[in-house]
C-alpha cells in the first residue's frame, strides 16, 4: 500500500547526460545514503553495468555492503569512524579518502597488516570547513603521504576538495586554491591520476574545469542541485515515484475538524480521503504547515492539497464530492505523466531541499525497481 517505483534506466540516462555534460571526465556515481532513498545496492549494480567509473559513499560500512552485495566497480569513502581500524575496507578493496595524518596513520598500518597497499585520495579543505586537510596542513599530509608511497604501503590514486556552493566567486576562490594544493603536491614529488573537486552542481556550473572526475549525486537521481531550476532543464529525468492508496473514505458534515490540532475544518458537506503515509515514512510533517506553498497528492487526475495535520502514518485529503474510492490510487510526487507534484515542490512546501526529501523517504514504503539487473 505504500511504493516507491525506481527507474534505473532513468539513472543511467541521467549519467549519460552527466558524460556529456562533464566533457569526458571520468564520473564517480555517489551512491551514500542508500543511493539518496533509491536504494544502494540496486543503483549501484545498475550503475556497475553501465560500465561507471567509480562509486563513492561516505562511511566503509556502506562501501562493504556494496562488495558483499558483488559489487566490483572502484569505490571510495571518505567520512570515518574514529575507531575504524581500515582493515576490512582494504580487504574489500575500498580506497580511503584520507583527511589527516592520523587516518593516513591507521591506513599505514593496516596496509601493514593485510599487505595491501591502501588505495588513497588525499582531501583538502579548500574553503567548505568540512573534512580534508587545512591548507596549512597540507603539506606535513602529502609529505606523509610520500613516506608511506615509497614503503610501498599506500598508492595515492586521487586529490580531492569540496565546494561549498555559496556564491559563484566562492566557488572560484575554492578552485583556485584546489590548483594550487594540487601543485604543492606535484612539487613535492607527489604523483597521482584523479583530481576531482566538483559535486552535481559545480559539474554543471563549471563544465570547463578539466579535472580527470566529477561525483555525481544528486544529478543521477534526476533532481536540480539548484533551487528553483528543474532537473530537466538539464536534460535529467527525476527517478523516483512515491505512490499510495486510499485507505478509507468518509462523508462528514460542514464544520468537522481534520487531524490532529483541526488544522483543516470542512466547508460544506465533504467526503474524505485517508492515505496511510506519514512522517514515519519520511513524509514532512511541515509540508502540512498552511504558511507558504501548500503540498499536494494526485488521485486519479486531479490535485488535492494537504490542508490537515501529516500524522505519523498517515494523512486527509478533502475530495469535495468527487468519485474517490477505497484503492485509488494516489501518487504523492514525481509523476510526471500524472501532473503529479515534484520531489521540488514538496521540498519547497516542506521548507527544505530535495535532497532531505528523497534521501529520508522509506519507513514502511517498499521499493521496485525499474530496469535492474543481478
Ligand atoms: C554527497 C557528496 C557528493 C555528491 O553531491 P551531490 O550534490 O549530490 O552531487 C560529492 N562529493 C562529496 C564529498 C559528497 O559528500
């Protein structure tokens, strides 16, 4: 009664348009957070057989899943336990993105240990403030870095940064200073095949960079990096449908309270629709907040607005005295065909981003795959 339809193919097209849109750069499928709510493992083989570069996520926990799950395309992890010893992550041949000199140390020594040189991408902080290593630090890390290569513990494949996105001369002042780290790198003797500095949005925003990767999030799951721009004004095609069904109708009277704190009381003589999707299933419970755009579902053709309280499991509408039925189905965003309303729009009448909405859609919701592959 509660499914999220996922159209693989629909991802790969987007990471074709992402090939074009890059210029050729090698592209590293961000697949963290359980593939933004797509789910990890399906996206990743589908990517893998689309012949992808590279997966990346954020803990080692998820990149041995995907090995576990048979998944062999290189990925790197770059967000750390503090406990996380590596060894696991080098016997799964996951590579490390390294941020300071006491990873770079716990990598050491589990190259040591397994004997296996760790595969590693250096990370500089460039301006985010996030992790990576700061400018000022950048040096004793490569430094290190160059120790450990020439013990023939670790192969540094890639330097990577992070933008923060705020304003295009931000942005520009955080490229340059990448370069730079990169150089300081080459001088001291440092060799390396990947740069890769930009997420969806610097991709698109910066197709001229010429870096050997770009990670791509967000954009492979169809959706715009940028706020109030469509995913297909870049040529992507949104990738998830949430749909439900009514599960009980009521006729009530002019005057009656709706949900919790009678957000919503009928106009007139009404008919109800109940649909059994809440917040527990990443539903926003501020997207029923009546100041601002307001949210909505489709049943059948039409749009309904979400006027009451979102509850934990479930939501009204207001049908009026339209024919809706008990197993109608309902689709709560990314319909196109249907008019439904957008991954955006609910993101907007939620006050948050798209990226919340997808990556915290799941609870009781099942998910089924368009397009997978074994
Ligand atoms: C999540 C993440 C990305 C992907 O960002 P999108 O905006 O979703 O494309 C890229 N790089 C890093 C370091 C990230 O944490």
């Amino acid at each position: 009664m509660r499914e999220l339809i996922i159209d693989l193919d629909a991802i790969v097209s987007n990471l074709n348009r992402f090939k074009e849109i890059s210029g050729g750069a090698k592209i590293m499928g961000v697949v963290k957070a359980n593939a933004y709510g797509h789910g990890m493992v399906e996206v990743a083989r589908k990517l893998q057989f689309a012949n992808i570069d590279y997966l990346g996520v954020a803990d080692v926990d998820e990149a041995l899943e995907l090995r576990a799950a048979g998944v062999t395309t290189p990925v790197l992890s770059w967000l750390h336990d503090p406990k996380q010893d590596f060894l696991a992550a080098l016997e799964g041949d996951v590579e490390i993105g390294v941020s300071n000199l006491e990873q770079l140390d716990r990598v050491a020594k589990a190259a040591d240990h397994t004997k296996k040189i760790a595969r590693i991408h250096l990370k500089v902080d460039t301006g985010l403030s996030r992790n990576g290593a700061t400018l000022a630090e950048w040096g004793l890390l490569v430094q290190g870095a160059l120790d450990l290569t020439s013990q023939k513990l670790v192969h540094v494949v890639g330097v990577f940064s992070h933008l923060s996105s705020t304003s295009e001369a931000d942005d520009k002042a955080q490229i340059a200073s990448f370069g730079d780290a990169v150089q300081r790198a080459k001088d001291a003797g440092l060799s390396f095949e990947l740069r890769h500095l930009t997420a969806s949005d610097g991709t698109i925003s910066y197709p001229g960079l010429g870096l050997e990767m770009v990670r791509v999030g967000l954009g492979l799951y169809g959706l715009s990096p940028f706020v109030g721009r469509k995913g297909s004004e870049f040529g992507l095609k949104p990738a998830m449908i949430a749909r439900s069904v009514v599960a009980q109708t009521k006729r009530v009277a002019a005057g009656v309270g709706v949900s919790y704190g009678y957000l919503y009381k009928t106009k007139a003589e009404t008919t109800l629709a109940l649909i059994p999707v809440g917040y527990a299933e990443g539903l926003p419970r501020g997207a029923s907040d009546q100041d601002g755009p307001i949210a909505g579902v489709v049943i059948g053709t039409k749009r309904y607005p979400i006027l009451s309280r979102i509850a934990m499991d479930q939501f009204v509408v207001d049908v009026g005295d339209d024919e809706v039925a008990v197993g109608d189905e309902v689709v709560l965003f990314g319909d196109e065909a249907n008019n439904a309303p957008s991954v955006d729009e609910l993101a907007i009448a939620a006050s948050t981003i798209n990226y919340e909405i997808v990556t915290r859609i799941g609870g009781r919701f099942k998910r089924s795959y368009l397009g997978s592959v074994k």
